[in-house]
C-alpha cells in the first residue's frame, strides 16, 4: 500500500517553505555607511513583499533617544520596500536603526543596522541581534500551527475515506470528523488571538489587547484565518445534516475542502515569491492529497481496529493512496525547486539541511508502506477465497460434499487484518512525525530567499572588512574590531576600524594599534599609525608594498593596565 513512499515523505518539504520569508536585500543608506549631509527618509529593500506595522522603524540618536520619524509605508519601489520619514535636521554622529516588518508568507522578520551623518560617533544604543519573536509566542503559535494541520488532515481525509471507501456504518469515524473539526476551530481561534503578539514579538499577554486584535483582523494574515473559520462553520452545517448517513461527503463536500486548503496556500509560503499563482494552486493541491493520504490512513486504521472493513474497501483506498502520491509527486517537485532554488542550498542552507532529515524517515515509512501493501494483497487474496468457497455449489443427484471449514466473517482474514494494522500504524506514526517536520519547516528561511538575501546584500565594493573578538578578561572587558582595509589592494589603502562593547553599542578604548607582516616575504610589521577619529580609529594612507596573505595584529588596551592582542590574516591582491 502507498507505493511511492519515498517521494511521498521527500516532497511533503512543499507544504513547508516555498521561496518564504523576506529577507533583507539593502538598506539605503547602507550599514555602516558615513554620509556627509542628513537622509531624508530611510528606505529597506527585501527579497519580497512585506507588511508594515506601527512600530516597523525605531531610529535612536548617538545619544540613544528615539527620533520622532514619520508613518512606516512602501517605498516608490514597490511592496518590497519599507520607507520612513526622517526629521528635518539630525546631529553629527552614528544612528541605530531597529527595524520590523512581516513577509508576504506571514511570518515576522527584524533586524537592525547604523550610518553616521559627518562622522562615527559613540553610540549608547545596542544593535538588536535578538530574535523576531518572543520565544513563548512563538512556541504557541506553531503548535497551534501544528493541530491546525493535523485536525485539516484528520477531517478532509476521514471524509473523503468514507465517501470512497463505504465503510460499515460504524459511529468512530463521525466522532474523528467532530473531533478534528472541534481542533480546527480551536486551533484558527488560538492563531487569530495570537497573530497580534506574533507579529510585533510580545509575549502571549499581547492577545489580550483589543487593539492588537483589530488590527490582526484588517491585515492580509487575519482575513485569510476569518475565512477559514466561515468555511469551517459552514463545513460545520454540512456535517451537522448528514449526520447519520454513510456518505457524507460529496460536490458541496469537496468544495469545502478545497476551499479550506486555499486559506492556507493564501496565507503561507505559497503566497510569496516566485510564480505566485501557480504555487499557490501546487499548494492546495498538496495539502489536499497529504490531507487524503494521511487523513484517510487514520480512518483506516480506526476502522480497522473498530469495525469489519472488507479486503476491498482496504484496496479501494490503496488506489486512492496512490492517486494522492502522484499528486505529491508533481506538486512536491515543484515546491521543493521553488523553495531550495539550487543544489547547492541542500547542504548549504538550514532549510535544505531540514529537508534532508526527511530522508532519514523516509526509510521508516517506506519500510511501514512495503509491509502495509503486502499484506493488503494478502488480505485481498484471502477475501477472494472466502468468497469462491461460499459460493461452490452441491452436485445435483450426489452425495453432499463434506462442509468445508468455517470462513464466515472477518474471521477468516484476520491474521492478514491484525498484521494490516500494524503496519497502518506506524505509517501514522511516521506521517504525525512528518507534519511536525513540516510546522518546523514553515519557521526557516528557505535556500531560494537566503541566496537571493546574500547575493544582495550590501558591501563595500573592493573593500576588506574583519570582525576581530578580544576579551582582556576583566568585566566588561570584551567586545571585537570591525576592521575595514579599502580598497584591500597593493598600495595605498585607507584603514577604518570601529570598536563596539559587549552590549554591541560602539565602545570608546584609550588605544588601539593595528600593524601587518608578510610572513612569506619577511615583510614587516608595518604599522597602520591608526589614530582616534572621534568614535573610530582610521588612518587614509596605509601602503601595503605586496600582494598576498598578511597578517594583521590587532592591540586593543581598555585600561591603564589591560590589554589584549589578536591576530588575523587578511588577503591583499
């Protein structure tokens, strides 16, 4: 049963990621950059479209006080542009810019970045390297995420297995169409109160702010939820009056169910990105055969274990099974390149490192899939021999032929039907394991977007820039250099290097001392004669007579008495 297994488990990544997450592509003015007059406004560029909130900027001055900046909204550019205004006139020296914005795939994403007008300054404000979301909020949101996925998967395929495989009349499976419509609803509810704090990374208390929640239910993410809860009252109806029947399922049925794996190819990863509208209907069309497939083999089991299912009720969905993985096959292909984008990202990138761990359980599924299939022809087989031996007929004018031995029920299968549900089960073990791997899935930055992020993100052209560590081993004692060597050629460079404290914020030092050697050619130490620039150290005549791998000894002293030296190598060409 379910042959096809290994693609099936390798291709459910598509539910996961597809080219998600914005990802930053350059900011203007750029990091770190010293301009000579005050920026007008402060414009962000991604990878792909973002919404905005209230607090998606926050500039604080070389005095760390917040700026007063203008209404966050797009940028000339297009939806992939974040822009705010700034005050007319600012001071000389460095500001810091946290920034937050949420990625047409809905999840939030933050960072933040420093320029300087005049000059580099000292900066008591910490650039935020903290995380997007608050840890509990997040922890929360994605097991709602999660039982969302399993109740949609419980209730579309446990429908579509009475419908297909006319089951007995057996009272488990309306009670698993209640219990993953009741974990639906509960589930949609959990993610609109917590869509709020989610966004702006509060903890979960932030659902309780009636504000926060009215501005969840304007944005794209919380209509796309309040449309998943109208399908779901209306599903709710619709099983409600076919309760009682064998069949509740049908064209009125099967719209519900697309409709219901619409809202999440509306609101996921399928919504960005490349190729929107062909991936969002590769979307549904996957989550509604992983629905089937997974759903369905629940119902099976259930049933199994329940009631008397006959050998061709179980083929019946064995077919279904495969139809659902031809499905998965050619969706899954195409999500799995819409989201890694190269080979490469396979290995290189956390989201084509998690979809490798998929491989490692697709051996167990695919070993469960192998039992299960062959002890559904044998099920089979034996059903059809039963069958032959009740209907062989007396011989007319004879003796009566001796009673053959008893075959009457599902006694005459069992053996077949108690190894059948064991192997059932642990396909559902595997496929639980599976969509937990796909929520994980959901939370990392795709290969696609974080290559098109590296390939833009912003550089100093010809430059050579080296983050330097140091800890003099006394409080407060630690922090490193950025050290940047421009053009990083033979000749004369010009030499900058910012030292930044243990809070991240630019940190002020009594001396700093940088020099080269050229081991290979017994060249050196030249030293860079940097001097205190007023917040950085900088020297714009450094002569740097070879080309070749120099090493570059970093002396950083913090107090009268501590000091500490570094080494690092540096290519000059």
């Amino acid at each position: 049963m379910l042959l096809g297994t290994l693609l099936v488990l390798l291709l459910l990544g598509g539910t996961g990621p597809a080219s998600a997450h914005a990802a930053l592509r350059g900011t203007d003015p750029g990091d770190g950059s010293v301009l000579k007059s005050a920026p007008r406004h402060l414009t962000l560029t991604f990878t792909e479209s973002v919404g905005l909130l209230e607090d998606s900027f926050r500039v604080l001055d070389p005095d760390g006080r917040r700026l007063r900046t203008g209404e966050p909204q797009h940028g000339p550019g297009g939806g992939d542009t974040a822009r705010v205004s700034l005050p007319a006139k600012l001071d000389r020296g460095t500001y810091t810019v946290a920034w937050r914005v949420v990625s047409a795939d809905s999840h939030p994403v933050s960072g933040a970045f420093t320029f300087s007008v005049g000059e580099r300054s000292l900066t008591t404000a910490a650039v935020d390297t903290g995380p997007a979301e608050d840890p509990a909020t997040k922890s929360l949101y994605n097991i709602a995420r999660y039982l969302a996925y399993l109740a949609a998967t419980l209730l579309i395929g446990t429908a579509t297995f009475m419908a297909v495989c006319r089951p007995p009349d057996a009272p488990v499976l309306a009670r698993l169409l209640r219990t993953g419509w009741w974990t639906l609803l509960a589930a949609t509810l959990a993610l609109l109160a917590l869509r709020a704090p989610y966004e702006t990374g509060q903890g979960p208390l932030g659902a309780l702010d009636p504000d926060a929640l009215a501005r969840t239910l304007t944005g794209r993410p919380g209509l796309v939820l309040l449309a998943r809860l109208a399908l779901l009252l209306a599903a709710g109806v619709y099983l409600v009056r076919l309760s009682g029947r064998r069949k509740p399922y049908g064209w009125s049925g099967a719209a519900l169910a697309v409709g219901l794996a619409a809202t999440w190819a509306a609101g996921e990863h399928a919504s960005a990105g490349i190729q929107v509208p062909a991936a969002m209907t590769s979307s549904a069309l996957h989550l509604l055969a992983t629905a089937v497939w997974l759903g369905g083999l629940t119902a099976l089991l259930v049933t199994l274990y329940r009631a008397h299912l006959t050998p061709a009720a179980v083929t019946r969905f064995s077919r279904l099974a495969f139809t659902c993985v031809i499905v998965l096959v050619v969706t899954g292909v195409y999500q799995s390149w819409r989201g890694l984008g190269s080979w490469d990202a396979l290995s290189g990138t956390t989201y084509g490192r998690l979809l490798v761990l998929k491989l490692v359980a697709v051996g167990l599924l695919l070993g469960a899939a192998a039992v299960s299939r062959r002890w559904t022809a044998l099920l089979a087989k034996a059903g059809a021999e039963t069958v032959v031996r009740e209907k062989v007929p007396e011989p007319v004018g004879g003796p009566p032929l001796p009673e053959p031995p008893r075959t009457d029920g599902p006694s005459a299968v069992e053996p077949e039907r108690r190894q059948l549900r064991r192997s059932v089960l642990a396909e559902v073990a595997v496929g639980a394991a599976v969509l937990a791997l796909t929520t994980l899935l959901t939370s990392t930055l795709p290969g696609r977007a974080e290559a098109e992020a590296a390939a833009g993100t912003p550089a100093v052209v010809g430059a050579s820039v080296t983050d330097v560590p140091f800890d003099v081993g006394t409080p407060g004692g630690r922090g490193k250099v950025q050290i940047t060597l421009d053009p990083g050629r033979v000749g004369d460079n010009s030499i900058e290097a910012l030292v930044y404290g243990p809070d991240g914020g630019v940190a002020i030092v009594p001396e700093l001392r940088i020099s080269f050697t050229l081991p290979a050619k017994d060249i050196g130490p030249i030293d860079a004669e940097v001097t205190d620039k007023g917040g950085y150290w900088g020297n714009s005549f450094l002569n740097l007579p070879l080309a070749g791998t120099w090493e570059m000894k970093v002396t950083v002293r913090t107090s009268e008495v501590d000091q500490v030296s570094e080494t690092r190598t540096v290519v000059v060409r």
